[in-house]
C-alpha cells in the first residue's frame, strides 16, 4: 500500500508499508506494528528497487481518532511526507487496498506479456532497439477524489507508441493525430495497479494491430471496486477521471467499456468532455449507450466476435453445416462477454452446460458461483437472473429443472465440454489447473486468461492437447466496433443498423481467423505466436516506414 510519497525532481521514493496487526480497546488505541519498508526509485517508466528498511520504531507514526466513526488514520509527520493515508475502520480491521498477492499477479502479468512480445521478436530477429522500440509505453497517473470516498483514488492511463498508417480493409477514420489514437478501455477494479494498466495496453497494441486498425495500444484504470460504489458515486467517478486524464482524451487516446464500466458511464465521460471543451465531441469516447452517440451491436461484440471466430475454426475442420451445433461450452464469466458468447451459442444449437462468476458477498468476502445443467443451461434465464441479482452473479440459480452447483476450480475439469470460455479475468488458467483441463479447446474471452507457463504446460502435451484460440484474437470484437463507432462518430452521415455492424464483424473475424490459421499451419506455431508475430511484424513495419 503505496500511503506515503516523497518527491523531489527527478525521482519518486514509494514507502510500501504493512501493518500486521491493530487492536482497538474503547478508549485506547493499541498497536502492535511492525513496519516493512522497500525503497524504489521510479525512472523512465520502470520501477527499479534500490534498497530495503526493516523498522520496529513507531515513534514517528501519528494517530488521528475520530471517535464516532472509530476510524483511525496512520501517517508520518506533515513536514517529512506528503500524507496521503490509509483509513482503518472497525474492530480489528485494517484496509490495504491492493494486496501483496494481486501485486505480484499483476507484475506476473506484465512480465508474461513482455515475454511473448519478446520471444517473437526474437523469432523474427528483430533488432534489441526496434523490440525496445514496441515495448515502449508512456504512462500518466493521477488521483481523482470521489463524494463520500475518503481517500484518494488511484488512476492509470498507458498508451504504447506505435500503430499502423491506415487500416486494413476496414472503413478509414478521419484522424488529425499523425501518431495515431490510443484504443482501450477504463478497467474499473480494486485490484488495478500501473502493471496491469500497462500490460493491458501492450496486449491492444498486439490486438489492434492484428484486426489491422490504425490504433496505438491504450488502457486505463480506476484503483476501486466500483461495487462499493452508489451510482451517483460511480457517475463522479468517471466526470473526475475524464478531467484528469482530459488533456488525453480524445487528442492521444479514446477510452472505452472495460472491466466494471459500461455503456452509461461511457455516455457520462462524453457529457464531462462537452462541459470541459465547451462543445460536443462524439468521439472522445466509444462503447457509448445507443441512441447517445454509440454503435448498434457494440454490447455483443466481443462475445458475439468469439463465436464468429469458433464458428470459423470448427467450419475448417470441415463442419461447414451448423459447425457449432451439438457442441458442449463451459464459461468463466457471467459479465458482458461471457452471456453475449454464450447468447449465440445457444442460437447456434450449442450446449451451455456450465457458468462460474466471482463476486463479492455482503461482507466484502470473495465467493464464487458455479452453476452446472447436462443439457444445457437456458441462457435467457440465466442472464435475467444474474441482471437482477445484487451482486450480479448465477449463484442460487435454480430457475430450471436440472440445474446443480458445483466447485468453481470444477469448472475448467469438467471431462464432458468441448470448448471452455474464459472471459472474466486475466490469470484465470495456471501451472496449478492447467493439467486438470480435459476439453479439447480453449477460446479465450478475456485479456491474458492463461498465464505464459500455463500457456506453455498445455502446448508441451504429447496427449490431449487443446487449441487454444488467444485473446488477441477471440475478443477483438470490441475494438473492432468501436472503431466502427469512431468512424461513424467522425465521419458523420447515418448511424449504422445492427444488422449492418454484424455483418461487418462476422465478415472481419472470419477472414483475421483465416489469415491466422493459415500463419501457423505454414510456420508449425501455435495460434498464439502465429497471432502475435502477424501483429509484431505490422507494427516494426510501420515503425520503420514512419522513421524513412
């Protein structure tokens, strides 16, 4: 928990800092506390540890106790820190906000990313300045104070710094900015940090390049579990994000949807960039709600977008009549791209056996909801009930007869699926559950599910190896039509029918599916390298024509 800084010039010390334990007795405070702290040295971009302090003083620790509330904050004399601190509320609770745990998945995650990126330019025989060259990202971080919020909240924008000169086979976008705009999303959830943010961009770098739009890589995030959140709150939430990241949007990168935002709070940053500039700007922002300004069919895309690619594989396999029917789907994810997917395959004569979602309970524990029907679950039901649920998961579903809970770790080993979906969160599948998969193939839904060594424990198999059909490609249809929306946004003239944008969609995954397939089965790679060495190769193009 990052809760002092102190900064100079030229460098950022960050204290981290863990209080193990807090006991509070009605009129006196009592602390055991052991303090920890890591020196690091934030330079260029990378966060470099210079040196560590162990410290049982606690003499310089200041208490404020407001006894009403029972909270108490911790802190360091005014005059050696800039205070920004930690509020403790409660018997025996202590709130840390991000965990050492998530830190490390996170610094995981960014290091798994980097590593593929890596080990194709390698393959490609990139040079060490053209593969620093597409590494390279520029980040912006920030606080936003929200009504009601006590502490300040963290907020992360990352954008890479190359992308193509012109789409491909794609409408063109009328854009003024010669570098390119930065596409992604605002991912909404306690468990952000800058690593995350930046492995995200670096993944829609990959993912834009791939579906051929002339975007840079971008992502940003709000450092807050927005279920802890009224909506009044949410809506301040993104009008302060959109006035600190405002000299940002629109100019250098257009957000969009991710993780814990939607359609509504798309609408909201459109109505704070209008009172910012003083006129309206449709394309600031895409994943807009119909009817304010976003496209028709951008709520299904990236569901819808994976099944087209499925649809696809399994029609090169030679079901070329109803290539999905009969098939047996288990998804990780009750959210947007998990129902949508899920949606289509049951329109398409597949079998949605299985559902699992985590969520937070009233007592802001962890849970998980996994729910199981032989024949099929009756996808509508499931949607409706998960809409209407509190916590917005299938747990307690039992609106059909049939219909039974099992473990969530269940989920990805169950020995009677074809195809597993897993569109909730990145490092879902790992070292300790990759052995236990006995589907056939894998579509993933979400950004990074599979973490590199699952990646490649799975790929090592000698028996029972599944397709895995990467992210980068499954679930592009989300960017795909928000560039769609920024098209129409930009260019002006009548809005496109669902139908239309559909038909755009299923038209571009089949053919981006197509050109991958064909990649790895000429170089013997899987679907993941062929992906990220067709995007890599784009991108050191481009590199290389812009710098001529």
């Amino acid at each position: 928990m990052n809760f002092f800084r102190q900064k100079s010039c030229h460098e950022t010390f960050l204290l981290k800092t863990y209080i193990f334990s807090a006991d509070f007795a009605s009129n006196e405070i009592f602390l055991r506390v052991l303090i920890l702290v890591r020196l690091y040295k934030k330079e260029k971009g990378n966060v470099m540890q210079v040196g560590k302090i162990s410290c049982l003083n606690t003499s310089n620790i200041f208490q404020q106790r407001n006894t009403n509330t029972r909270e108490v904050r911790f802190g360091c004399p005014q005059d050696t820190f800039t205070k920004s601190p930690i509020a403790v509320k409660g018997s025996n609770a202590v709130s840390f906000g991000i965990t050492d745990v998530n830190k490390k998945e996170n610094e995981q995650f960014l290091a798994d990313t980097e590593a593929n990126i890596r080990k194709v330019c390698n393959r490609l025989k990139l040079s060490k300045a053209m593969t620093g060259r597409i590494l390279r990202t520029e980040t912006v971080e920030g606080e936003i104070k929200v009504t009601g919020i006590d502490t300040p909240i963290k907020c992360y924008l990352v954008m890479t710094g190359a992308a193509l000169d012109q789409a491909e086979n794609l409408p063109e976008l009328k854009d003024d900015n010669e570098d390119g705009l930065a596409k992604g999303g605002i991912r909404f959830a306690e468990n952000v940090d800058v690593n995350t943010i930046k492995a995200l961009s670096l993944d829609m770098m990959i993912k834009n390049a791939l579906a051929g739009l002339p975007l840079r890589g971008g992502k940003s995030g709000i450092a807050y579990d927005p279920t802890k959140l009224t909506a009044g709150q949410k809506e301040d939430a993104m009008r302060q994000y959109t006035r600190l990241f405002k000299d940002y949007i629109g100019t250098r990168y257009v957000p969009a949807p991710d993780m814990g935002t939607n359609a509504d709070l798309m609408s909201v940053v459109r109505d704070e960039f209008k009172n910012i500039k003083g006129y309206d700007v449709p394309g600031c922002v895409t994943g807009k709600a119909w009817g304010k300004g976003g496209s028709a069919g951008r709520t299904e895309a990236t569901g819808f977008g994976l099944v087209y690619a499925l649809e696809r594989a399994f029609e090169l396999q030679g079901k070329t009549k109803d290539p999905l029917k009969g098939l047996r789907v288990a998804i990780q994810g009750s959210g947007n791209v998990g129902i949508h997917a899920a949606l289509l395959l049951q329109e398409k004569g597949a079998h949605v056996v299985a559902i699992g979602d985590k969520y937070k309970d009233e007592n802001d524990n962890d849970k998980y909801g996994t729910i199981y029907k032989e024949d099929g679950l009756d996808v509508k039901a499931v949607k409706d009930y998960v809409s209407n649920h509190p916590q917005k998961t299938v747990d307690g579903y039992n609106n059909e007869s049939g219909v039974k809970p099992i473990p969530h770790e269940d989920l990805f080993a169950l020995d009677n699926v074809d195809v597993i979906i897993p569109a909730a969160a990145q490092h879902q599948i790992t070292e300790d559950n990759a052995d236990k998969i006995k589907a056939k193939y894998i579509a993933e839904g979400a950004n990074g599910p599979t973490t590199r060594g699952a990646d490649v424990s799975l790929n090592s198999r000698t028996e029972n190896k599944p397709e895995i059909y990467p992210d980068i490609l499954m679930n592009q249809g989300g960017v795909v039509v928000s560039y769609f929306e920024q098209v129409q946004n930009k260019n002006g003239g009548e809005p496109w029918s669902k139908q239309i944008v559909l038909d755009m969609l299923q038209e571009h995954m089949t053919s981006r599916y197509d050109k991958v397939h064909k990649y790895a089965k000429e170089k013997n790679i899987s679907m993941r390298e062929a992906a990220t060495e067709i995007a890599v190769e784009k991108i050191a193009r481009a590199i290389k024509n812009n710098a001529a």
